[in-house]
C-alpha cells in the first residue's frame, strides 16, 4: 500500500525519536494485534505543562508517522490536555497527516494510549508525592479531597461524571477515577 505524502514524511523524517534521559513520565505500550510497542517519555515543567516529548517504538510506517504527529502536538499542551488529546477520537488527530487508511486506525491508537498512559503515570508520581495539607486527589486539574466531598454533599451527586461536571476532577487522565469513586462511596453511605 502506497503510504500519502505526509505520512511518509513523518516516517522518514520523524521528530521526537528518542528518550528523555531525566523525563518526568514514562510509559511502553504493546499491541496483541500486531506486535507493535512504543515508549513515550515526557519532560513536564512544575506548571504541569509539557516541554518535551520523545518516543520509541518497533512497528510500522504508520506508528511512527502517528507517534512523530503526536508527539509534536503535546508540546506545550498542560498534561490534562494532553490526555484529553490522547482520549479524543483517533481520527480527529491523524486526519492532519492526510488520507489515513482505516485499517491502520489501531497505530494511531497505540501511539495514544502511550502518551495517556504516560500522563497517569505522571499523575499518581505527583499525587504520591503531595505533601500540601489536603489530600490531593485529581492532580489533572488540582482538585483536593475535601473539595471533591464538599461537592458531593452540596450537589447530592452521585457519579463520577458528576463530580467531573461540578469541579472538573476525572476530565483529564482518568488516574483520579478509583479514588472519586471511593469518596461518593463513603460520602453516599
Ligand atoms: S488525575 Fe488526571 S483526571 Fe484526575
């Protein structure tokens, strides 16, 4: 198949091939489809914006051409940004290399679900490193325990999508989703 224009210039001429030596995140991810893995590692700056994003991978034209894209797209993005990006429909990013063929959407998918599996490894390294005075639960978005419950009770809410709409905890990587869960439990009970 004769890979577009675009693709193969991010294929032959990919950016951000690489690893961060000191990065703040790191995560491989590996397809049982097709035997592809990709590394991605980030620099992030203490305002949790991205500096800088490298990536590894052992696949096709496609994963590289998709990992290049996206790694340049991060740059600069807030790490909640990002992960909304690496969440958001395959297409609405590739579409910018060109004509993407369907059946290489799960590339492009791949290349994804490495940078949000990055950013929630940020986010829990943050969370567990958090020595303010309230126990911090979203670090996406900044949101501490005690907000989270004093939603919950004002709103009578019920679910995590909820508690997103209300103070924006879970809109970002998704890590804080488990620990959401446990406060509506204890709240609601
Ligand atoms: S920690 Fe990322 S969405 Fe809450």
């Amino acid at each position: 198949m004769q890979c577009p224009h675009l693709i193969n210039e991010h294929f032959f001429n990919p950016k951000n091939v690489g690893n961060i030596a000191e990065a703040q995140a790191v995560a491989t991810t590996g397809s049982l489809t097709c035997g592809a893995t990709i590394r991605i590692s980030l620099s992030v700056d203490e305002a949790q914006r991205i500096t800088d994003a490298k990536f590894k991978s052992a696949g096709c034209s496609y994963l590289v051409a998709a990992s290049s894209l996206l790694t340049e797209q991060v740059k600069g993005k807030t790490t909640a940004e990002a992960a909304v990006l690496g969440q958001s429909p395959t297409r609405s990013f590739i579409g910018q290399l060109g004509v993407w063929p369907m059946d290489r959407d799960h590339c492009a998918a791949l290349a994804c679900e490495a940078l949000v599996a990055a950013v929630k490894q940020y986010s829990n390294s943050v969370r567990e490193e958090w020595t303010g005075d309230e126990a911090l639960i979203c670090t996406c978005f900044g949101v501490s325990e005690r907000t989270i419950e004093n939603e919950i009770k004002t709103g009578r809410l019920l679910t995590i999508a909820e508690v997103t709409r209300a103070c924006n905890a879970g809109a970002g990587c998704r890590s804080c989703y488990s620990l959401i869960e446990d406060i509506l439990d204890t709240v609601n009970s």
